[in-house]
C-alpha cells in the first residue's frame, strides 16, 4: 500500500467515526423512502433495522435547490446545494461549518449509461455509473466499490436501498445519493 493510499484510508476512518457509522464487516444498508408529497421533498432515510438515522429536508422556496442532511436528533451534517450558472449539473455538499466536502457533477458525455463524477475534498474522486434513473448504480473510487445503489432490494414504491462499504463515511455517502436523486429526478 502506498503512502498515499495509506492516508486516504486514514482519513476515511476518522471521518467515518466523526459521523459515528465506523462500517461493520460487511457494511451498512439504508432505506431511502421519499415523500413526495410533503412540502419540501422531506424524507428519512432508514437503516436495515427500519430505525430513522438521517433526515434530508428539502427547502421550498429557495432560488437554488437546496438539502439538508440531519441526523435523527435534528444535528445538521450538511447541506447540499444546487450549484448555478455552470455549464453541466452539478451540486456541492458542505459540512456544518460551510467548507466543501464533495462536488457532485454530472459527466458531459454518457454514450450507453448514466455517469456522475464527484470530486471529495479530503479524499480520492468518486466515480457513479449505472442506471440511475431506475436506482440501479454503483458508486467507486477506481477499483474499489464504495457503495451500491438498487431498487430491487425493496418493494415499496419510491423506495430503494444503499450499500456503504466498511469504512467510508455514511452521511457523505448518503449525501451524493440524495444529490444525485435530486439532480435525475427534477421533477419531484
């Protein structure tokens, strides 16, 4: 293992405990169920015990999209905001004290599948191919998974499941998720 690799790991476990979801041996699973019917796009997002862990809070009446990324106790661990005025899609995830965590692109050029590009501050870029209008995509770092994205885990509309390999940083994670959601399915 490089030095560099050597780091990267370092710094994914200290974010990992930071957020308090250090992975277990094969990982988490979670539940993203929207409400498309609330105001705001509000919707929790479950563990594979059905326990809510993280809140995403759509703000209506804003001139750019905009998420917030909570805890169960309401603590606010990023926001997620709709970049303006660039040329391809794109969002930005900000921790709580405003500093960039990830950017999260939409890739210009996508001959048979959807493909995102996110790049992390603290971290190597994250690569998101698949299928992702029908929440079927794979989020990695090169050759390493990082997280599986899949409706076929649940059978409940509007509903679909996420994967976060032992050792990445859940919320940021669950972040892009919702992000990219946001940015594929406008209409909501």
């Amino acid at each position: 293992m490089t030095r560099r690799e050597t780091m990267i790991r370092r710094r994914r476990e200290e974010r990992a405990e930071e957020s308090g979801s250090a992975g277990a041996a094969d990982g988490h699973r979670y539940q993203m169920r929207q409400r498309l019917l609330s105001i705001g796009d509000d919707y929790w997002i479950e563990n594979e015990r059905g326990e809510r862990v993280f809140k995403v809070d759509g703000k209506a009446l804003r001139v750019r999209q905009t998420l917030i990324f909570e805890d169960a106790h309401g603590r606010e661990l990023c926001k997620i905001q709709e970049r303006m005025l660039r040329i391809k899609d794109s969002m930005e995830i900000e921790g709580p004290g405003g500093d960039r965590v990830a950017m999260v692109k939409k890739a210009l050029i996508t001959p048979l599948r959807d493909r995102w590009v996110v790049r992390v501050a603290d971290g190597p870029d994250l690569e998101v191919q698949g299928n992702i209008l029908d929440h079927e995509y794979h989020i990695g770092d090169g050759r390493d998974r990082v997280a599986e994205v899949s409706k076929n885990w649940f059978r409940v509309r509007d509903t679909y499941g996420v994967e976060v390999a032992p050792g990445q940083n859940d919320a940021v994670i669950l972040a892009v998720t919702a992000a990219i959601d946001q940015m594929a399915h406008p209409a909501r």
